[in-house]
C-alpha cells in the first residue's frame, strides 16, 4: 500500500471505529443522565441531534476531500500509463526488424 493509500485506509477505519463507538456512547450517556439525573428527554433529544449535525457535515466534507484525493491518484496514474504506451510505442519502432528474403525458396 502507497503512502496516501495507507492514510485512507486509516481514516475510512476511523471512520468504521466511529460509527459504531459514537451511537453506544451516546446511549450509554444519556441513559446514565436520564436515569441519574433526570435529565429531559428533550434535551438529550436535541443533544442528539446537534452531534448527529456536525457528523454528518463532518463526514460530507471528508467524503467530499476523499472523492478529489482519489481523482488526483487517478489521474497520475492516468499520465503514468500514457507515458508508459507512449514509450512502448517509441520502443515499438525502434525495433521493428528489417525483415527481407535471403534466399527465394519457390524459384526451383
């Protein structure tokens, strides 16, 4: 794996760590204050909504930077392989073989 290969996958594991920690922390959380405290559900209600906001924001924004990150690596290796066909074509008439008849095998 190449270097900002690696640092994707990170994310995208992050990512993966996140969407299953955050929900259980959060129920965890707001049963704790519920149940401790009293907390209203309306307050953990909108609570909930607010992180549920910035992660979607967050995410969007990520997904968004990761779509022109992948587009860059795309279109490098779009001019790796351009190179690639244009010096095997170079190559390709560099050493064609200069076929001739050395000896006529039908006039007998």
């Amino acid at each position: 794996m190449g270097k900002i290969t690696q640092q994707l996958h990170k994310q995208i594991t992050g990512w993966r760590i996140y969407s299953v920690v955050a929900p259980a922390v959060f129920t965890a959380v707001s049963a704790w204050l519920y149940l401790q405290f009293g907390t209203p559900f309306e307050t953990i209600f909108y609570t909930g909504l607010i992180v549920l906001s910035v992660t979607c924001i967050s995410w969007w924004h990520w997904s968004l930077s990761t779509m022109v990150t992948m587009l860059s690596i795309m279109k490098d290796t779009d001019d790796h392989f351009e190179g690639v066909q244009n010096e095997l074509k170079r190559l390709r008439e560099h050493m064609k073989p200069d076929l001739h008849v050395v000896k006529t095998v039908d006039k007998r």
